[in-house]
C-alpha cells in the first residue's frame, strides 16, 4: 500500500509541475528574437482620420482583364476622401510583361493611391525577381510611368551583379535598371555575395 501511495504522490507531484512550469513559461519566457525589436505602428484604427479599418486585406489592381499586382496586408486603413489606403507590413506581388513574371515586394508600411497615382512601401523595403533581389528604404511605384523608383540604401543584387546606390529607376517595360547618385557595382560572372 506504501508504494502505490508513493506513486500517486510522485505522479500527482509531476503533474502539478508541468502545469505549474506551463502557466509560468507561457508568462515569463523570453520573446523570440524577431519579436524583441517592436516596431511603432503606422497611424491606423481609432488614432487616425480613416474612414474604413480592416484587417488581413488584400487588394487587386488591373486593366483588360490582366492582374497588374496584388497588395496583401494585416491591417490596413481606408481614407475614402483621398482614395488612400494606408498598410501595415504590406506583401506586393507586381504581374510583370505578356509573360506575367512575378516581382514580390514586402516592406513595414506602404500606402496605395486608389486613382491610379500608385504605390509607395517604406522601412525596410525587400523584393525578389527570379534569381534579382533587392532592398531599400523606399519603393515608389508609378503605374501611368511604368517605372518603379528605389530610394535610401539601394542594393540589387543577382548571381552575376550587384549594385549598391542611393536611387536607382526601374523601367518595367524594357525592364532597365537606372542607377543615380553615388554609384558602387560589381559585374562577375560568378556569383555575386551582398556585402554585409
């Protein structure tokens, strides 16, 4: 009787451990290293002057039938008198030519024209073009110019060039790369590494 007594005492022991470590882990564990730098929000919900909040949006913008991009969001807000949304942590996917080649942007905030003015994504701006990567601190997409203008810390990167700049103009139709202020490129036929 002594050791079945004994048992359920060590069971009853364990089990009251594991939920007492449960409850404390889930409270005091430390965050994981992406969520140790907080990130201010943009100015959406109650504390901006949108007319429409939302969240886990996603927005498509085309012409004759063909998608031109799609903009993904967690949250976003609607500003109906300026045709503004304004997003957090956006995700675009940019339909590039007759061959409708992808262009994946993801950036912290962005905000989208809904009069065809275009798109601009800012801090920490990251997109990918087949084998092409790019990052900045600004994107600005002018869909009537056809161009997209990359500003602040400029690299574009692929297995055989990198390019560090301040701005570079990207013409989505002939699909040229236009380098301006401060200039730094290496041209390898071997692939390239991004310095840190």
């Amino acid at each position: 009787m002594g050791r079945i007594s004994s048992v359920c005492v060590l069971l009853a022991v364990l089990f009251a451990g594991i939920v007492f470590g449960t409850l404390l882990g889930s409270k005091f564990a430390p965050r994981p290293p992406m969520a140790s730098g907080l990130v201010d929000p943009p100015p959406l919900g109650s504390g901006s002057d949108s007319d429409v909040s939302a969240e886990g949006i996603e927005l498509v913008q085309g012409t004759g039938g063909d998608i031109e991009w799609v903009l993904r969001a967690g949250n976003a807000d609607y500003d109906q008198e300026n045709g503004i949304v304004k997003a957090d942590k956006p995700r675009v996917t940019y339909y590039l030519g007759r061959d409708r080649k992808k262009v994946i942007v993801k950036a912290v905030y962005g905000e989208v024209n809904q009069q065809g003015n275009g798109l601009k994504l800012w801090d920490h701006v990251v997109g990918h073009y087949e084998d092409m990567r790019l990052q900045a601190d600004k994107l600005n997409f002018k869909p009537k110019e056809n161009f997209i203008f990359l500003e602040g810390n400029v690299k574009v990167q692929s297995p055989s060039i990198y390019i560090s700049s301040q701005r570079v103009k990207v013409d989505l139709k002939t699909r040229e790369i236009m380098i301006e202020d401060g200039v730094e490129a290496l041209i390898a036929p071997d692939t390239v590494a991004m310095p840190q």
